[in-house]
C-alpha cells in the first residue's frame, strides 16, 4: 500500500508512518518471487514436521508446479497455510510425499483449464486443438518462472530462440526483459 496516500486521506497515522519509517525495505509479492516457494515450502514442512517430531515428506514435482503458478494473494502466509493444511489433511499412508492431487483445488484449478471439456475437443481439428494446448501450457509455464524466458525454456527442453518463435506463432507477448 501508498501510506503517503493512506495518510493523506486520514487511513494511516501519520506519527505512525514515522515511527514504523526508520529503513523502509520493499518486499516484493510472493507472484513476483516464485523462485522463492520451493524453499519456503521446504521451511514450511520441515518446521511442521519438527515440530510434530515427523519425518518431513518431499514435495513431488507437479505439487511444486501448482505451488509456482498459483498467484498468491494472500503471500507468505497464504503459502504456509496451504502447507499446513495439506499435512494435517493428508492420510497417514500418504505423509511421505505431497502430490498435486493433495493441493487445495483453488491452486489446481488453473492447471485444469489446459484440457477443455470433451465436446470442445471434438469440435476442433487436431492441429487447432495441439495450438490451444500449446498455447495455454506455454502461459502457465512462462507465469511459473515469473516470465523469464531462459528458465521456462530449460525446464521446457526447448532452445530459447526457438521458444521465442513457438511463442510468436502462438500469438503469445513474451517479456524481454524476464531474463534478467
């Protein structure tokens, strides 16, 4: 938030903001930070774990791509909730590992829109329907690494440039500068 706006429109205290004020320190949205989810995640479990003297269970890698493309509203703390939920919720046979399957269905929801219902799949020639796929894969997978081209292409398996050409002729606006 604006606090100088907040002030202004007499929502903040201002004695507060120049209390609170002394080294300000921007702190980007978790959306902006997804590199960071795999190691809080891991912070998360291992911290619940201890602290019901388990061993933590290992997040599989579908798990984790749900995790990385959800926006995160809700930030840090929307992740450890999700975490802690998923290990109070989960059976006991199944404490080893955190699938997908295992998610809250708000962070799955997203990775279920690729495949449309049947009846528009069957209404579509193959190749309309190959692009469509494509091209809704390509966009969460290019939202997952915070629109850094070089990294969707590496965990894609795809060369750069020839990423950048799949995603021209899918119509899809790559960011130039998300290979920082």
């Amino acid at each position: 938030r604006d606090l100088i706006t907040e002030i202004a429109e007499n929502r903040f205290r201002e004695d507060l903001y120049y209390r609170l004020n002394v080294v300000p320190v921007h702190i980007p949205p978790l959306r902006e930070r997804r590199d960071d989810i795999a190691a809080l995640s891991d912070h998360f479990i291992r911290r619940y774990a201890a602290d019901r003297h388990a061993p933590p269970p290992e997040i599989s890698a579908d798990a984790m791509a749900a995790l990385q493309a959800h926006d995160w509203p809700g930030n840090v703390r929307e992740l450890r909730n999700v975490i802690e939920r998923v290990l109070i919720l989960a059976p006991g046979d199944r404490l080893g590992q955190i699938d997908v399957d295992m998610l809250p269905a708000e962070l799955v929801r997203g990775g279920a829109d690729i495949l449309p219902n049947t009846e528009s799949i069957t209404a579509i020639p193959l190749k309309e329907a190959r692009e469509n796929f494509e091209r809704e894969y390509l966009r969460i997978q290019i939202n997952r690494f915070s629109g850094n081209i070089s990294r969707t292409a590496t965990f894609i398996g795809m060369e750069r440039s020839a990423l950048h050409r799949k995603l021209k002729l899918l119509g899809l606006t790559d960011n130039p500068d998300g290979d920082n």
